[in-house]
C-alpha cells in the first residue's frame, strides 16, 4: 500500500462527509485553493503545518491523516511490525525533499500527541519558509546533526540532544549541511 498516498484521500474523505467546499476550507485554513486541491489529489506533499490548519477546520485531530485502528487501550509499536511511513514535505523553497514520518501510535483512539520516528532526508537547500502552529513540539535526535531556526534563533542539535518549544513561533527543522539525520518528534497540536 502506497501510504503517501493515504493523507490526501482522507482529507478530501472527510472534507466531502462535513460538506465543506474547497473554498470554504480555503478561507477557513489560510490556504489556497489550489493548494488544497494539490494535497487531496497527492500532487503535493504538505508539511505538518498546513495539515494542522486543515485539520482544525475540520474539527478532527492531526493524527486522524493516519490512523488506521481504533484502540482505546495502549498502543504499541513493534519494530517488526513493518515500513509504514507516511512523507510530508519539509517546507523547502525549492526542493521537494521530504521527511518519512514513522507514526507510532496511529493505532491509538483520542491521543493528544502525535509520536513519531523521522527520516529527514539530505538537502542543500538554505532557503526555508518558516511554518506556524497551534500546539507543542519535542524533538530528540538520534543519529545527524538538525538545525531548528526558531523564530531569530538558530540551533544545532546533535544525537543526544533534544528540545521542546512553542509551535506557534515560526520555526523550521531540516538536516544540517545536506546531511541525513533521524528523530524522534512528539508533536501537541489542541483540538
């Protein structure tokens, strides 16, 4: 199963059941038309950010994109459970690299976080759109180096290093210098 593809059939799933127009959710969210169109039809693959906007217009939560299961107990996560990923676009100006986000509670009914394993691909690109939000981020990372600009500030973390802040600050993570890292990233976003 082509799990890319799985995001943008569900947004438009759920945007047609709550009779809501393209263009209501465009207004709604801030985005373009067009663009929501791109992510529905998977031309596109978003970032987290306008899926969060999408998701707040249709009063679900962020991890509805990808659940598959509805367990009220705890979820786990095994190691040989498989590949499933899911590719978001990481925002760059002009490229259309990606990260594969490896979702570990998509089986888990009403959680208030999104966990997940990242693998930020390498880019050379320098020239980011920096995203906002409503919510939380966690990020630990476990193999490379990333850098976070965060609002003025630019960091540099290494593996072992993590930090927590504010999403509703304009913020952007990437790999640094063009090489690949990998996080762990537990993502808060209210409903």
């Amino acid at each position: 199963m082509d799990t890319s593809k799985i995001v943008g059939e569900k947004i438009k799933s759920l945007r047609e059941s709550k009779s809501i127009s393209r263009e209501e959710m465009s207004e709604r969210s801030g985005l373009a038309v067009e663009q929501i169109e791109r992510i529905e039809n998977n031309v596109d693959l978003p970032s987290l950010a306008p899926l969060i906007k999408i998701a707040r217009v249709l009063g679900v939560r962020l991890g509805t994109f990808l659940d598959d299961q509805a367990e009220t107990g705890p979820a786990i996560c095994r190691h040989a459970g498989g590949n499933d990923t899911i590719s978001f676009s990481n925002n760059a100006i002009q490229s259309r690299k990606h990260m594969e986000y490896h979702a570990l509670a998509k089986s888990k009914a009403d959680r208030h976080t999104e966990p997940f394993i990242i693998d930020v691909a390498p880019t050379d690109d320098n020239d980011f759109v920096l995203s906002t939000h409503e919510g939380e981020e966690f990020i630990y990372v476990l193999e490379g180096t990333m850098e976070i600009s965060y609002g003025h500030d630019t960091y540099l973390l290494e593996a072992g290093d993590s930090i927590y802040y504010d999403s509703i600050v304009p913020h952007h993570v990437h790999a640094y210098q063009g090489q690949a890292a990998r996080i762990l990233a537990v993502v808060y976003t209210p409903v």
